[in-house]
C-alpha cells in the first residue's frame, strides 16, 4: 500500500486488476548514504495478518504458523483483526506500519507510532478506515483507536509473542549479514541482492506489488525492513520529508512451524504464587548474568515484558545492574539467590 501525501505519483491506469503492477522508488544520493535495515514487530504483526487472511494460499511454514495462530485466537479480541484484514483482501492500510524510526523498537512503542500517524491521517481517512473495520457505525476516531492497540496487542500475545524471541534472533542475524556486506561491498551490492522480487538499477529500486503502481520520490533515507513474513508481498511506505520505507523477506521463516515458549511453572511453584509467574520466570532465567535482550529470548517473552519484571525485582533489592559497555548486565543479589534457593524448588546459582 502506498501513501497518498508527499512526493507519491500513483497511475490512475493502475487500479485495473489485471497485469503486473511495479513501484518505482526514485532514490537520491543523500538518502543512500542513510540506507538503515531496521527490524519492525508491528510490520511483522501486519505481515503475518495478511498471511492469515490468505488462509490455505499460504505456503509452508507460514500455512503451519497459520493454523497454530488461528487455534490461539479463537475467541480473543486479536481475532478482529483477522476479519478486517480478509475484509481488505489481505491488503493492509500503510497508515498502520509507520517507517521504522531506529534500528529495533518493542512493539508497545511502535504502536504509539501507529496512534500518531493515524492521528495525522485527517478525520475523512480515519472515518473510512473506521467503516471497513468490525467496530459498529458510529464509533468514535478515539474509540476505534483504543479497539485498534487492544486487539493488536492481544493478537500479538496470541499469535506471535510464542514465536518472537526466535523470530528476532533471525531477524537480526540477517541484519548483521547484510550490514557487514554494505561495509565491506557498498549499497549497490546489498540493493542489488535484498529480494528477488526487488530490482536496482541506481538510482531506481523497482519492486512488484499487489496495491496500486506508483513512482515514489526518496530523498531523505532508504529504510529496508526485513520481515519473516514478507513472502506474500513486498511493503512500500512513504512518510513525509522522503523517507521510504521498503520490506523484504528475510531468511529464517522455518522457525514459524514450530513456536519457542517459555517454561510454565506449575500450580504449586511457591515461587510464582509469591512473584508471579511472570517474575518468577526472570528471577529464575538470571540464573547467569545477562542483558534484557538475551533473556527475552531465552524465555520467550517481549523485551518490554522483561523491562517490567526488571524494573520490579531491581526495585525490590533481589537484582542488580550494572555497566558492561554499551549494554546493562542484570544478576541476582542475595535476596534473589535466597529466593531460587529457599522457594525455587531448585539449587540457587552460585554468587557472581
């Protein structure tokens, strides 16, 4: 889906369904030398919904991830999303997937990113995206917000969450590779080889798409956004003052057949009934020193999520941090150690 303001010239000859239809992305010197691959949840969170709403069409694993989703959602409010996207045809409004604006954001701030551009969309957008969702006529531009974050969130613990920590790991993998190759090749190197679906030919990057074709004008940054599910179609998004938004698919989509979930206590663990399961799962997971990051995917759990029960267990004295560079190292102190030994059901890590 393409944006409708800034420097966006869309063929009225392309809205026929019929042909190939191409982007063409018009690239300045200025916004190569900010090329930038960022990692986005929410992209992903909207990939994976056209993915769903595709259904049996999907291919192997995301025909897999599908139906371990679906079977996740049944009867949860995420489901909603499901059904407005099919409603699209699997076409998902450019107003929800903003451009990456670092390099890796959680998905709680990257759905206020959401809420602000959809703010800025005007009140004639918002109403029409209002009436194509399952929200009743009549609902308010900030109720149909508040619906909008509570479903995603809630489609994202059900139908993602379970996979994200692997997810990210790929994710990031790829990222390295194709960073080292722009520092040692250049851009055209890492343009000319990011999709096979995306073809360069400086200053042009043409990609094939299912919205509408279009010529778009990028001279402020180039952003790549790779995405375990960007194999159904590559993702265009113009934000104003040139900045371009382009996915790709990226490598490491088998792990969508098989989810990564974390250690459930069971109903008698003294240690989750006295913390809650949430913390008892990071108390026990810093059984080793190490960064948010690390943990949040050694359990499974959103870095946000782990942020929280940090914050908690460091403002309760049974963890510490301190300074390791660039990164902040988490461990237990005495309490923490005290805790896993006395309640832990389990022999406490020696002190660090």
């Amino acid at each position: 889906m393409i944006a409708t303001e800034g420097k966006v010239h869309v063929d009225a000859a392309a809205y026929h369904p019929v042909g190939l239809r191409m982007i063409k992305v018009n690239t300045d010197p200025v916004a190569l030398s900010h090329l930038r691959i960022s990692l986005s949840p929410l992209w992903e969170t909207f990939g994976s919904l056209s993915s769903l709403a595709w259904g049996r069409a999907s291919s192997w694993p995301h025909s897999e991830w599908g139906r371990n989703a679906e079977q996740a959602l049944a009867g949860r409010p995420g489901a909603a999303l499901v059904t407005w996207i099919r409603r699209l045809h699997g076409q998902v409004p450019q107003e929800l997937t903003p451009v990456p604006s670092t390099i890796e954001r959680s998905i709680d701030m990257e759905l206020q990113a959401m809420v602000g551009r959809l703010a800025e969309a005007g009140s004639d957008r918002l109403a029409d995206l209002i009436a194509g969702s399952p929200m009743p006529p009549g609902t308010s531009g900030s109720a149909w917000l508040t619906w909008l974050t509570e479903a995603v969130l809630d489609y994202w613990e059900a139908a993602l969450e379970p996979y994200w920590a692997s997810m990210r790991m790929a994710l990031r993998n790829d990222v390295s590779q194709r960073a080292q190759r722009l520092a040692t090749e250049g851009t055209d190197a890492v343009l000319a080889a990011v999709d096979s679906r995306l073809r360069w030919q400086r200053p042009v990057l043409t990609l094939s798409t299912a919205a509408v074709s279009a010529t778009v004008e990028c001279d402020e940054r180039l952003i790549l956004v790779p995405m375990l599910f960007g194999r159904r179609a590559t993702r265009c998004v113009v934000e104003p003052a040139g900045v371009v938004g382009v996915s790709y698919q990226a490598r490491g989509a088998a792990l969508l057949a098989k989810p990564r979930t974390a250690r459930a206590p069971s109903d008698d663990d003294r240690l989750a009934l006295l913390l809650g399961r949430g913390r008892a799962a990071v108390l026990r997971g810093l059984a080793e020193p190490t960064t948010t990051s690390d943990l949040a995917e050694s359990l499974g759990l959103s870095a946000s999520t782990i942020s929280e029960h940090l914050k908690t267990l460091v403002a309760a004295d049974v963890v510490h941090k301190r300074r390791d560079g660039v990164r902040v190292i988490y461990a237990l102190d005495g309490a923490g150690m005290a805790l896993l030994k006395y309640l832990g059901d389990e022999d406490a890590p020696p002190p660090h």
